[in-house]
C-alpha cells in the first residue's frame, strides 16, 4: 500500500515551487494515489465583471487537481503533459472557499485520463473537468 | 457595416474592468464583429516548473478571446455565459509575446459556439480553444 | 417519488420509435430518474478493422444513454437538443455484450449536463462520454 | 509533393474493408496529404424522432473524415487510434447528402490532433468536430 504521507509532501513541495499556482493561493489538502483535493479562497481578484467567480479560476483548479492526480499514478521517473482539457461550468460560483477533488480515471502506458469536480464551500458542484495526458518514461 | 472603433474601445474598456484580465496582463489588438485578436506578454511567472509556459495562460488567452468574439457577435442587452471550454494543447510555448485569435462560428437564439488559435510571436499554433456560451437577452 | 416503470415503458418506446437505434440492437435494461441503463450485443458488422468494437458504437451508446437520461430529468412537455458530444476512449472494446451508464448531472433551466460509462460484460470501463443539451419549455 | 491517388484509392479501399463505414454509405470524395472529403447520402433510417438527421451520423461523418487525414499525414507504418472525440452540433440537418472535410492540425512523434467540418448539400455547416489520436511506429 501506498504510504500517503510522502505523496502529499511531494505535491505539496510540487505546487510551493510554482509561481502560478502560488499567486492563486492553491493549497493541497488530501492526496491518496489515484485523488488529490485541493482548496483555495477565491480572492475579490479572482471574481468577474458580475462577481462571481471567474471560470478560469475553475478551470485552473480543475486542471491542477487533475494533474496532480496523475502524477500519484505514474511510475516516478515519468513525465506526463497535458493533451486536452475539457471543462463543464455547471453553476455560477460566489466568493469564498473553493475545493476540488482531482481523480485519476485510467492510466496507460502512453496516455492518462482524469477527471475532477470543482465545488464549493457547501460541497455544491460548480464545475465538471476532464484531462487527457501524455505520459513517458525517462528513457521512451 | 459595423465601424470596428467602437467594437475595440467597448472591448478594451471590458478588459481594463476585469482585475482577472489586467493582472495577466491581456490586451486588445484587434477587433471586428465576430473576430477578436488579444495579446500578452508571458512573464517568468507564468511559466511552469519545466520553464514553459503554463497551460492555464494558454487557455485563459483562448478562453478570453472566444468571450470577446462572442461579445461582439451578439445583440446590444445579451448576456452571455461559458457553457462548456475545450483547450487542445499542441505545442510547448516558450515565454515571450503570445497572440489569441477568437471567431465566432455560430451564434444562434440561445447557444453560440466559438474557437480560437493561439499563437507564439512567430506565428506557430499552440493551442486550439473551442467554447459554448448560453445566450439570453434581457426580456427572457 | 418517481415510479420507475412508467419511465422505462416511455424509453423503451422511444429506441423501438428509432430505426437508428433499433438497427444498432440497443436495449433499455434499467432507469430511473436521472439515470438509464443500455445494453447492445456488438455484431462482427460493428467492428473496426482491427476486429474491435468501433468508436462510433461506444460513442453512440454513451450519447443514447445520456440523452435518455436526461429526457427522465426534464419536466414533461420540455425538448433537449444535444449541443455538444465528449467521448474519451479508455480501452479497446472486444466483441459481446456492452452495457452503457447514463446520469444527469445538472438540469439548469436552459442548459442540461449528462455523463456515461460504457462498460464491458466484465465492467471494465471503455469509454467516458459527457453531454451538453439545451433545454426548451413548449412556451419558450 | 505526395501524388493524391494513391491516398485517394488507399482510403476508398479501407472504407470499402469496414462494413460499419460501408453499411453506413459513406464515400470518399477528395483526398489530399492532410485533408480528406467525405459524402454520405442520408437515408431514412438516419434520422430521428424529429425527422432529423441523427446525431450520431454528424458525429461519424466527421470522426472518419478526420481519422482518415490522419492516416494520410503519418508515416507508413504507423498505427493512430482515437483517444477522444469531441463534437458539437450547430444546426440541426435535414435529409440528403451531407459532406464532411477533415483536416491535421498537428502531427506530433506521439499525438496527432485532427478536425472536421461537417456540411449539408449547399454548404451550411452543421457540426464541428475534433479528434485527439495517439500514435504510434511499428517499433514502439
């Protein structure tokens, strides 16, 4: 079984090392192999022209949860880059706290494919995600 | 015909509202009714630990610009949401001046589907972006 | 509480209504409010070149099952029109029998969001599907 | 410069070769490196409950017009299989024949990504289509 601890220290060192994903203020919050939560406050920076949150803050967190998912799924020494991004905006977000739950659907040798729900503070489903990965080996 | 300066000025003025859009520092090139062209100077922050630029840059560039295209194919008094946003991820970007170019490919009575290509500043495709946007005029 | 079966009698008319449908062999084996259960026994016509189960077969059962799906979600006297069709390929299909899982995710006044796994006899997922249907009151 | 017929007779006969592509009536029209033209002639049983054409006939037409430009854009030798497959529809379609034009808009060593117009008899488009393809060489 796959210890989580080191996994979440991994991601976590992963997402502190980014820039982009720092200044959006993306935290990890649980991450087991094959699912990573993220959460983030949704600054009034972060909100559109009519207030609410803007949907490339959902996509972001999305994507990010996806990718991070798929990275506890391969074998280390893997790379993996990102093919398509899909997302489904379901319901208009407030401001507040934001989570989202990135899980791996299938891994194969040469593509990966993940998916994540994108919620808010009362767990209500403001966006649907889905990914499609490139995945190699060191030595491909 | 529809005179392109006003479409331009309303565009810009819509970006300078938004902090999202300012604080990646997006800018309105060109605009005509249904084809809108922004673009951006990608900074050392908007790259991600592999020294590329980051995808979620890509896909706001697209996203942004189907918007405004959007914008600009529909009647005065209709609002318009992202339904649903694809991003095809064809080719690494590295940092320096990307363009987004937005069109209109179909603007119905309640649904308008849009794509966009953006480009690094040599012209190379690195992303396709399609988005589906609910229509709805005020008296609905 | 809705009783069931007077949704599956509704679907299982409306495949045999369908000379498309009825020529691929799909049947209506479960349903209740927000969700439908296909099943179709894949014939040696519906293999690719490569002797598996065609795309277009695990694309069209993914898309029937969300479409009936969402038809058990709307209000009677309400139409939906499919806007926009996702299908990720997983797994190569092999001939026999498939089983298709369709569920609402969100019926919006306007705008409907369906998902489906396209299974295996074994359960073994081959293909996601999702969904985007516009909603449409008779009065609208 | 590639010579256009043996394209064009390599892809008539892998049509030929698939009964579900057969069965359906589909025809290659033209056919270049990078960019195949297919006809179809709908019939009755293509249609829906609405007297439409079915969606999953827009949806076929353009995934094999695109998956055949693939084909004519990779290396002999070279196998591609879809990973997904997007679709929207932007005009209902009456009876008659329908073209479908699909073009490669990236091959990469490992990815290709393709897409299509899907078009009636005086040339209205009524879906856009667009395909991700893993690909791979003999000795992969």
């Amino acid at each position: 079984m796959t210890d989580p601890e080191p996994i979440l220290d991994e991601l976590r060192e992963r997402l502190r090392d980014s820039t982009f994903h720092r200044s959006m203020g993306i935290e990890v919050i649980d991450a087991v192999a094959g699912e990573v939560t993220l959460a983030v406050d949704v600054t009034a920076d972060q909100r559109n022209l009519q207030g609410l949150v803007h949907g490339g803050v959902l996509a972001t967190l999305g994507d990010t949860a996806m990718g991070l998912a798929v990275r506890t799924a391969v074998e280390p020494g893997t790379s993996h880059v990102t093919i398509e991004l899909g997302v489904h905006f379901l319901r208009p977000g407030q401001p507040g706290r934001l989570a989202a739950v990135g899980r791996v659907i299938r891994v194969g040798r040469r593509v990966a494919f993940a998916e994540a729900d994108v919620l808010d503070a009362d767990g209500v489903l403001l966006a649907r995600t889905s990914g499609t990965y490139a995945v190699a080996r060191a030595d491909d």
